[in-house]
C-alpha cells in the first residue's frame, strides 16, 4: 500500500490537493526525450490525458490507422487501449500504463506485427514516474474483455525485456 502512495504523490506532486499538469516523454537510449502526450491528475487520482500528435506520423499498417513515431530503425505506434479503464491514479498506475500502450516494426516494414507489443511498467523515482519497457502480444487485446473485467492482462501477458534491444526503453512522467 506503500508504494502505491508513494506512485500517486510522485505523479501528482507536493500538491495533490489541486489539479496538476505532467509532461509525458519516451527517452532513447542517449538520454534524447520526444515529449508524447501531457497529463492533467485531479485531486482524487482521476486524470485526463492528452496526446502531442504533432511528434506522431499518420500510417495506415495492417488496414488500420495508427500514429507512429519514426525512429532510423524502428518505428513506434501508439495503440490507444480500446475497452474501458477507470483513468483513475488512486489506486495504482496500471490505467496509465494502459493508455501508453505501443508495437513496434521495423522502419522498412509494410505491416506491423501485434506481437510486438510494448508496455511501460510505471515506478516512482524522485519527483517522477518512470516506466521500463517490456514487451507483450497486442493480439491478447483482440477480444473485448469479459463483462467487469477492466484490466485483462495477466503478470504473465508482460515481460520482461532487454531495454538494450529497443529504440526508446524508457517512458518518463514529469
């Protein structure tokens, strides 16, 4: 119970009694960042989330549009989660989590394969929350959930992964 407190205060700030505004950023690994979206956390954890589509391009990959950011060897494309979530902070991060949702390909694809699925695993570290990069099959999200279940990924649905191996290992909450 701890640490989630100590995630909800990281993202809110030393005044959580108010509406507080956060940048959303990707960092590479040389420490560049591309600030993604910004987020608005209300008092009681809810949070409103807004994306910076102007760092995205438009692609049309596997008969659906996605934003993707294009780096030298692979590309990055947001995969917004298309069911509902609570958007709410007070009890832990994994809404977040879920709205910052990606799959890779490669820069010289046609297609994307859902099965490189990105998923940030947020902490808390000083004033910020910092997410590492594990990886996941985007195919388990195919199928809406069964009836009240918000969250369907499973431990086991998200591993871990060598954040050596990929472009932008690291999403940062500030």
């Amino acid at each position: 119970m701890l640490r989630i407190l100590l995630m909800i205060i990281a993202l809110a700030g030393p005044t959580w009694a108010e509406t507080v505004s956060r940048d959303v950023f990707l960092e590479d690994q040389a420490g560049e960042r591309i600030r993604i979206a910004s987020i608005r956390v209300d008092a009681d954890g809810g949070y409103a989330l807004e994306m910076n589509d102007a760092v995205f391009a438009d692609h049309f990959l596997s008969m659906r549009p996605f934003k993707c950011l294009e780096g030298p060897e692979k590309h990055w494309c947001h995969v917004p989660y298309p069911y509902t979530t609570n958007r709410q902070t007070s009890v832990d991060l994994v809404d977040l989590e879920y709205d910052f949702l990606f799959v890779w390909k490669g820069s010289g694809e046609y297609g994307i394969n859902m099965w490189n699925g990105v998923y940030y695993r947020l902490v808390a570290e000083g004033d910020a929350l910092v997410g590492t990069l594990h990886e996941m099959d985007m195919d388990l999200l195919a199928v809406p959930p069964d009836s009240g279940v918000l969250r369907p990924l499973r431990d086991q649905d998200i591993i871990e992964s060598d954040p050596d191996s990929h472009w932008l290992p690291r999403l940062i909450i500030e």
